[in-house]
C-alpha cells in the first residue's frame, strides 16, 4: 500500500491546508472557453489602451470534489485573447469550511495547476491568429489583478 493510499483511509483531523493537499488529487482539466481575436486597424483605434492581464479565480467545494476555476484575459496591440478552464480534484475526507484553507488551496494548487494550461492555449490562440505571442508571466500570483472567489455550493 502506497503512502497516498494510507493516508487516504486515515479521517482529516481538522480543515487544515497541508492535510487538505495531501487528501486532494487531481481528476482533469477542463476548457471552458477559449477566444482569440485579431484585432483591426479601427478595432484597436475605438479601444483604449491595454491595461494589462487580468485573471479571475473562483473556488467550489460540491459532496467529496473541488474545482478551482480560472479565467484569464488580455489584450495586446494585435489582438484580444480569453481562456477560461477549471481543475477538479477528488478530495478523501472532509471538505474545507474555512475560507483562509480554500483560498490557500486554490492559489497554492488550484492556480498552479491551472495556469500553464491557460498560459500554452493563450499561446496556440496566438499561433494560429498569426499574431506575437504575449510573453505571461510564470507566477500566476505575479498578475496585475488577480481577483478570487470562494464559494461552496
């Protein structure tokens, strides 16, 4: 028996973070949507100027899953880009009520799980608009706006 295994048979002793991520495991990725725009010469004169990237990140504890949304939007001078996907994770034992637990666990796992999804579809979206690829950061924490939201059903 694996360590995982052992430590899923144990009951969570409380909603602590650390005992949270040891009981969660990752179930799939899913794109919710995915939108890229060449933007024309009237199209970019009418807009004001990019105010950076912006991502929204959501939280949702349902029966024994999570799911951790994030949905992210720029735009360069060349052409507008949204994707929006969600990860959703089997958690043995019991869902988190505190808001500090959830909201450490949707920007410690659910962000970092999600954002290089984002990141490569921006990235393809771009590709094939034959437009320059926009360079986004690494760290999705390092974003000029990052709003989030913890809410359980």
């Amino acid at each position: 028996m694996t360590r995982k295994q052992e430590r899923a048979k144990q009951p969570i002793k409380g909603p602590e973070l650390g005992t949270l991520i040891d009981n969660a495991e990752l179930q799939d990725v899913v794109f919710l949507e995915l939108h890229g725009a060449r933007l024309g010469v009237d199209d970019v004169s009418k807009l004001p100027p990019p105010d950076g990237t912006t991502m929204k990140v959501w939280f949702r504890a349902d029966s024994d899953q999570i799911q951790v949304r994030c949905r992210l939007e720029l735009r360069t001078s060349e052409a507008q880009f949204r994707a929006d996907a969600a990860a959703a994770f089997v958690i043995t034992g019991e869902l988190p009520t505190d808001e500090g637990v959830q909201a450490g666990f949707t920007q410690r796992i659910g962000v970092a799980v999600v954002y290089p999804y984002l990141r490569e579809a921006v990235h393809d979206l771009a590709r094939r608009l034959g437009v320059e690829p926009p360079i986004l950061s690494l760290i999705a924490q390092s974003l000029e706006k990052l709003h989030t939201d913890t809410s359980s059903s």
